[in-house]
C-alpha cells in the first residue's frame, strides 16, 4: 500500500527550504529595508525544518541496520556519482 504523506507538514518543510535559499543569495543584500523580516525568519527556520523532519523518524534495526541502510542509499550513489563524473572529467 502506499504511503500517504501529510500535505501541510511537506509545504512547511518546502517553506523553510526556500528561507535557506533566499539566505544563500544574499536577500539582506538586495533588500536591506527588509533586515528586520529577515533577521526574525532566519532565527526559526532551520529548527523548523529540523522539528518537521524529525516528527516521522524512522527507528532501526540498531546502530548496524541503520549503517547498511545508509550504505545503501548515499554510499553507493556516492561512488558511483563519483565514478561518472570522473569518466567525464577525463574525456
């Protein structure tokens, strides 16, 4: 069966995403008479996100489950990820 995802928790993590992004491109920069809206935003949005992120942890199996899980699923991309740029690189 398929999983079904709560809408409003997925949009609020989105939000706090772009909240990071508009930090990375200098908003205060472009906008400096919008410092106090951006100071006030910056101060909650990582420990929101990290709040909703952490609200649909995923327990497992002990600390080796949790290790071949994450093998699985960064360590292999990595690599491989790893090996075609290189083969690009090279050309």
């Amino acid at each position: 069966s398929e999983k079904s995802r709560i809408e409003f928790i997925d949009l609020a993590k989105g939000f706090c995403i772009l909240l990071v992004v508009l930090t990375h491109v200098h908003f205060k920069d472009h906008y400096p008479q919008l410092m106090g809206i951006h100071l006030y935003l910056k101060s909650f949005r990582m420990p929101l996100y990290f709040m909703l992120s952490g609200l649909f942890f995923k327990e497992y199996e002990g600390f080796i489950g949790f290790l071949k899980r994450k093998t699985n699923k960064l360590l292999i991309l990595l690599f491989s990820f790893s090996i075609l740029m290189q083969s690009f690189l090279d050309i």
